[in-house]
C-alpha cells in the first residue's frame, strides 16, 4: 500500500523582486524522513523550509499537507513577543500534562525556561524555540541551523532524541558530523534546482562533485559543438543559404542554450597571510586561575603556546572558554597567576557574537570605515595586505555581488555576515588567529577553504568551536573546559580527545574498584613503552612530517626562480625564512618519531 506524502510542493515559483529563486519546483516529503537540505549560503535553504511550513507564500504552485499532518519550523530569529517567559513561550499549545517535555528539553538543550525573555540572549532564544518544537513533536519538522549555539553535550542529546523519534525531519545544518548521524537522503539546492540523492549527508560530497564533473564535461561538449556550426556559418553558408537555413537556426539554438546555462558561483576566494613572524614562545600560562564569585572558571593551569600551534578549546556552553581566551590575549586578567605574551604579535581576532560588525552600516562602509583598512584619499579602496584593492573587487572575492556592497548589514543573512567578518579579518596580516565559533553558518564550500587556509598559516591559532568535524581537521591539540574549574591538555582533535578521555575515565574506574575490592596479590602486567598520548603522538607524525616535506618542496620550487630576489626580495627573505623554519620543525619532528619508535621497541 503507497504511503501517503506528509508534504507536497508542487511547480513552486517564487521571487523577492529580482531573479528567481525557485522556478516549477516540484517535491514530496514521506512519513518518517531523515533528510539534509544543503547549498550554499544565500541559495534560499530557509527559504524553501519557510515554504514547506506555511511561512512564505509562494508566487505560483500549491504546497499540499497530507491529512492531519503537521508540520513545524525552528526559527533561527523566534518571536517571543507576548510570553513572559522562555517557559512559556516553549509550552505554548501543550497539555498541562505535556509539561514534563518542556523541562526535559530544557535541561538536555542547557536552557532555563524561567529566564525571563527580555534578558536572554539569541542563543538562549533559539534553544527555547528548538525546545518548543521538539517538545510538540509535529509529524515533520524544519529544523534550520538546530545546532547554532548549542555546545556538543546539547548536539548530543539532541542527536540521541532525533535518532528515537519516529518523525520526519528535514535538518540545515553546517555541522556535518551531526548530518552525517542522522540523514538518510540529501536535498541539495543549486542555482534554483533541487536535487534529490536518496543517501545521506555522508554521500553528498561526492555526488556534488561528479555531478560538476560531468556538468562541465557536457559544457564543454556544448562549446566545441558551438565552434564547429560557427566556423561552417562563415566559411559555408553563403554558397548553400536558402538550403541551410535550419542549420542556422540550430547555430542559434546552442548559443541560446548556452545563453541560459547559469554559471555556477565559485569559492571564496580567500586568503590569510601571516604578518611578521612572531617570537618562537607565543604565549605561556603558569598557575593562572580565575573565579567570578562562587563561580570557578579555572583552577591553577599551565600552558605553553609555540609559535605555528593549532590549538582548541572545548566545553559546556558557559564553561568559561571564551574567558580563558581572552586572559591567554590579555583582554582579562587572572585572578592569581603570570601570563607572558610573546613578542611581535599581531592578533586577528573573530568573535562569536559579530560584535565587530555594525548592523546599521553598509558593507562599503564596514570595509571602507575600518582604520586599519583605509587608504588615504581613495574613498573607493582599502587596504588588503598591504595593497590598495578596490572595495567592490574584494567583497566579490568573498561572493557578494555589486547590488549587495551597499546593502545594510543587517540585511545579510548568518552565513554572509561570517563571510564578511573573514573578509575584514583576513584583509589584515596576522601571526595569531583568535576564532570564537567561526563555523557557525558558514556553508560546506567555505568550511572547506577555511579549513585549507588555516593549514597553510604560518601563524598560531587559537579556536573555539562545538564543530566536531571541524575541531578533528584544524585542532592538533584540546584543552578540555570540564566545569568547575578543570582544564586538561589532550594531543589531537575532538576524536582523539574523546579517545583519550575514555581511557582516563577507564583507568579511573579501575582504581576505583581496586580501593573498594580485596585485596589480591596479582601478577604484574609487562609495561607498555609508550603511554597512550605517546602512542597517538606516533602515529600522527609521519602525516606531520609529510605536510612538512611538501612545504618544503613548494618553497624550494619557489625559490628556484633566479630572478625572484632581484624582483621581490621581500619575498624571497620570506621565502627563505620559511623554508629553515619547516625545515627545522621537520628535523625536530623526525628526531621526536625516532625517540618514540625506539622506546615503542623496549
């Protein structure tokens, strides 16, 4: 027996006064979905969910809900006007005796429903809208960007309750480990068209990109077929005219084919250059402890910060991550404690909550007004690592086009107003990047050339991020914000961390039980000769020194030019510089691989 659709779009068209962004969209949802909706940023994924929950009208088409369906969308920006508080606002519509789902979601997603709504922050207001949905539990639910502030114990919880539900769910998300958990289809919206793959997130890569490939390949077989009529059309056509007049017309045809084909928009074209190179010792941390009244943020840590280290900071949401940033920076300062900072530093820093960002100014403006980018007298140009570039030029570099340059700020939706952050970011040379959350809305294509960039940096960073995909490719090293406050060093990313984090949290409970058990006399076990983060340490530096090898040789490569010093002996100092410092990482990282294989052996 044929299921009955929970939810129908039929021949959608739908514009905001200038291109299309759907034209004779067609699609169904079917009862328990599990399915990713995916694009790039602006290409109208919230849109389209505003459609399929009744929040947008369409210009043409019907969108038809099955019988008795309902059909619930999370808002990125919930209007809780009218409720007094977040509570009240998440039970609206349940039984007094539905309660109880209100508390639970309350206390998995880490919100209070009692806060009064005119004191909580935007984040603290999309997790009560989340709450509110998952608590009514309609038969398909829109779930846009679910896991923007939420820290990874509440995407856990959220991951578990999705995975039990018998409900269909179409999920925006930027968090690819959590798409990759839970869908089971990929609704990929490109240039106006939906797509739809009956895999989950986990396939979407590589389907989008073979799909290009034979894009491109059908492309180029359209322009070869092209050159082949226009050549016969000028050295053939006037000794054969009233014959080939249709062959004309087909010439005309393909051109216009051509015509409509719409370009696909390319990546950002991003680019973080280090300033000057910072000393070898970035930062070091001893002792350093801080408190907020009864609240403990740290207790007595140690930390050293060398010079081209990628470290991140995990934990609860108000753990206190963003403090330790900020006292490691000196922003704040601990209660008891030394912290030396490095010399020759030149921070970059991008902040969670966009605070460098003015929602009244145009994007012009916000470039152009920037001091540090300004060129004196060029109204139209600003400073792009150390050369005057246009201002138009470079926000299209990021992917704003011309109409938007002098847009508000405001207007821009989360994804853009990250990219835009970037673009003012990236302008300036920086040895130490400071990133507070810069995934969040950010779309799959621009995560991507992020997470390149930040390998190619010669500089330092320094990340906060609840993106576990995101933390196991840029992080080499964790610190662990556990509350009350614990802080632990753990080699590696989030996978390694949690590795790592089960074996203490074993070997824990194996004291445990020896205390409360009797005591038995037991042969002892041989040794290990490497400890666990030894072991993982191991393993992880031949792909080092094979990163390592490959800049080297680009470097080489580069310096093999023999008129690159007579042309550019700046760079070529800069190039020279690099090259002995990688070269030095990658005899200390080979001497290092050495030690630990011989102790590995004993």
């Amino acid at each position: 027996m044929a299921r009955v659709p929970l939810l129908q779009l039929n021949e959608i068209s739908l514009t905001f006064g200038g291109d299309p962004v759907f034209d004779g969209l067609s699609l169904v949802a079917q009862p328990g979905e599990r399915v990713a909706l995916v694009g790039r940023n602006g290409s109208g994924k919230s849109t389209l969910m505003k459609v399929m929950g009744g929040l947008v009208e369409a210009d043409k088409g019907e969108v038809i809900a099955g019988p008795g369906v309902s059909a619930g969308y999370m808002d990125q920006d919930p209007d809780l006007s009218g409720f007094a508080t977040l509570g009240d606002f998440a039970a609206h519509g349940l039984d007094e005796s539905e309660m109880y789902k209100v508390e639970r979601a309350g206390a998995g997603l880490k919100f209070d429903p009692a806060r009064p709504v005119e004191t909580a922050s935007g984040g603290e207001r999309r997790r009560a809208a989340l709450a509110r949905l998952m608590a009514d539990a309609p038969d398909l639910m829109l779930l846009d960007e679910p896991t923007n502030h939420l820290d990874i114990e509440a995407i856990a919880w959220l991951e578990s309750e999705l995975k039990a539900t018998r409900k269909g769910y179409i999920i925006i998300s930027h968090d690819r480990a959590f798409l990759r958990e839970l869908t089971r289809a990929t609704l990929w919206i490109d240039r106006g068209k939906v797509r739809r793959q009956e895999k989950g997130f986990a396939e979407f890569e590589a389907w989008r990109d073979s799909t290009w490939e034979e894009e491109d390949t059908q492309r180029h077989k359209l322009n070869r077929k092209i050159k082949a009529e226009a050549r016969w059309a000028v050295e053939g056509i006037s000794a054969r005219r009233k014959r080939n007049q249709g062959r004309v017309r087909a010439l005309q045809d393909l051109r216009a084919e051509r015509s409509a084909q719409i370009s696909r928009q390319g990546a950002a074209a991003m680019a973080i250059e280090s300033g000057q190179k910072s000393g070898r010792k970035v930062m070091e941390a001893t002792g350093i402890t801080k408190a907020y009244g009864d609240k403990v943020i740290l207790t007595p840590f140690d930390l050293t910060v060398q010079r081209g280290d990628r470290i991140a900071l995990v934990g609860p949401n108000g753990v206190g991550k963003t403090t330790l940033l900020n006292m490691l920076i000196g922003k704040e300062q601990p209660d008891s404690g030394t912290i030396k900072i490095g010399t020759n530093l030149d921070i970059a820093l991008f902040d969670q909550a966009r605070a460098q960002l003015d929602g009244d100014m145009t994007l012009w403006d916000s470039l152009t007004g920037d001091p540090d980018m300004r060129v004196s007298g060029k109204a139209d140009q600003i400073m792009v690592r150390g050369m005057p570039k246009h201002v138009v030029g470079y926000l299209k570099e990021f992917l704003f086009d011309e109409g938007q340059a002098r847009a508000p700020v405001r207007s821009l939706s989360g994804g853009e107003k990250a990219r835009l952050l970037l673009a003012k970011l990236m302008a300036k040379p920086s040895n130490l990047l400071i990133l507070d959350e810069p995934t969040n809305d950010l779309d799959v294509e621009t995560l991507d050339l992020l997470q390149d960039l930040l390998g190619q940096y010669d500089g330092t960073v320094l990340l906060v991020s609840h993106d576990r995909d995101f933390l196991d490719r840029v992080a080499v090293t964790t610190i662990a914000m556990e509350g009350d406050g614990k802080a632990t060093v753990y080699a590696g990313g989030w996978s390694d961390y949690v590795a790592q984090r089960g074996m203490d949290d074993f070997a824990e409970s194996v004291v445990k039980s020896k205390k409360s058990a009797p005591v038995v006399k037991e042969k002892s076990a041989p040794k290990s000769g490497l400890s666990f983060t030894e072991k993982h340490r191991l393993e992880a530096i031949p792909a080092e020194m094979e990163r390592l090898e490959a800049e080297i040789n680009k470097l080489q490569e580069l310096m093999s030019d023999p008129e690159l010093f007579t042309a550019n002996p700046v760079k070529f100092q800069k190039a020279t510089d690099a090259l002995i410092e990688r070269q030095s990482k990658l005899d200390a990282a080979e001497e290092e691989w050495m030690l630990l294989e011989e102790k590995a052996a004993e």
